[in-house]
C-alpha cells in the first residue's frame, strides 16, 4: 500500500527536497527534532526493513551514500550526526515506506532512547 512518502516521490505533494537521484530522496522532516532532521528514502517501495531482499543491496547503499553527502551540504559531517531506522511497532515506525533520518545540528545525547 502507498504512503505519503509515495505522493513526495511522485511530486503530489510538497516537500522541502535537500537531494534526488535515480534510486532515492531526500527531503526535510515536517516535524524536525534537531536543527538538521531529513528523510533519506527509496525511490522503490519497501515498507519495512524486513522487507528488503538482496534485489535492494543497491538502493539500500546509496541510503547511506546519499546520507553521507547531504550531511557535508549540510554542515554536520564533521560535528556529527545520527542516523536512524525505525522498524514496526515498538521503534515508532509510522510511514511504512523505508526511511533514514538523519539528524543533527546539536547534541543529541547519548542516545535518542530513553530506559524504561
Ligand atoms: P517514523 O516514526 O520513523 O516512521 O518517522 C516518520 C517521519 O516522517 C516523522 O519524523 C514525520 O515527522 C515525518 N513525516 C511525515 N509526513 C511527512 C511529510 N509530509 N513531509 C516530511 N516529513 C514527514
């Protein structure tokens, strides 16, 4: 089933794109939590990280590609960055389409989880 991310993939709908290749996209969270937040997604549906397979060996590596460039244009490479995956339920997944956020621009802790 498509997603909301789908329609910015097919310019339905706007988005602030920071980045676009054959195989994915970038484009800045609506609802940033750190002063850098952006989306990395495929091009290719995949709702889940259990759902990729080895035909995505490709587009899953330019996630990160892409990811590492975008983090240079935005000035957090060398301060540093977060990169997260969140997979069903119990990570907070709530757009099922695969996507990497980046985040940066402050501190932002040891870790974005909190201990129950
Ligand atoms: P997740 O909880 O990992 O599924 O994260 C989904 C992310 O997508 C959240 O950080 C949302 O703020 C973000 N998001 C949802 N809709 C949009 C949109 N139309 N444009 C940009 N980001 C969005």
């Amino acid at each position: 089933m498509s997603t909301i991310f789908k329609k910015i993939i097919d310019k339905e709908i706007p988005a602030e794109i920071v980045y676009e290749d054959e195989l994915v996209l970038a484009f800045k969270d609506i609802n940033p939590l750190a002063p850098v937040h952006i989306m990395v997604i495929p091009k290719k549906e995949i709702a889940t990280v259990n759902d990729v397979t080895e035909a995505d060996e490709a587009v899953l590596g330019r996630l990160f590609i892409a990811a590492a460039k975008i983090a240079k244009e935005q000035g957090i490479a060398e301060s540093g960055y977060r990169l997260m995956v969140n997979v069903n339920k119990d990570a907070g997944q709530e757009v099922f389409h695969i996507h990497m956020h980046i985040m940066g621009g402050r501190h932002l802790g040891p870790m974005l989880v909190k201990k129950e």
